[in-house]
C-alpha cells in the first residue's frame, strides 16, 4: 500500500458504516458524523457490519482516494463505541489492515546474547 505522509492523521470511525457507500457518502459521513472536512488530508477508516471489510477515504491534495479491504478469514479489531471516533498510529493502521490486534500487539523480546 502507498502510505500517506507522516504527518497524516488516521481517525478510525466508530460503529458499522453501510459499505455500499462510496466517496460522496463516506465524505458526507465525515463531515455530519465527525464534523470534520474530508478534505484536509487525514484517513478515515470505515468498517461494516460483518467486520471484515474497511474502506478508508482519503484526500491527497489532488482527490479523493478510497481504499477497500476485505479479509478472507476473521474480521477487523473494532473498538466498542456506537459512535465518535479513536485516533490511530500509521503503524495501528498497518496492524488494523493485516488483521492483527492493534490494540495490544505483543512485542517480541529479543533473546538474550549467548555469552
């Protein structure tokens, strides 16, 4: 994936989005729901009722882009809330769209150095 600039911030939207909604509904979404403007160059992250598809609209200062991810096997870690929105990492945002557990991802120990 082409990731957005460092600087970007990634708001994850709380609760189950209808995924028929394309760049107009996601970005009208954002601007009643979150009342921000999609145009200022942060991601959102939309996820569906089953949970195993997002989609993350995206303004690069040139248009909008909406990326869609479905997982074949298991379904994206979601927080609890019905509404508003969690601020994510890049790195979280990595995580979210591997399928792994962004919330408390285990880090491995490197093992001690046989002396």
């Amino acid at each position: 994936m082409i990731g957005p600039p460092a600087n970007t911030q990634v708001w994850l939207v709380a609760g189950h989005t209808d995924m028929r909604k394309g760049f107009d509904g996601l970005a009208a979404l954002v601007q009643t729901a979150l009342a921000q403007s999609p145009f200022r160059g942060h991601v959102f992250v939309f996820r569906g009722r089953r949970g195993d598809i997002v989609k993350l609209p995206w303004f690069d200062g040139q248009g909008l882009l909406l990326l869609s991810k479905r997982l074949e096997q298991g379904r994206f870690i979601w927080p609890q809330a019905s509404s508003g929105s969690v601020a994510l990492t890049p790195a979280q945002l990595s995580m979210l769209l591997e399928g792994i557990d962004w919330r408390m991802p285990v880090r491995t120990q490197r093992p001690e150095l046989a002396a």
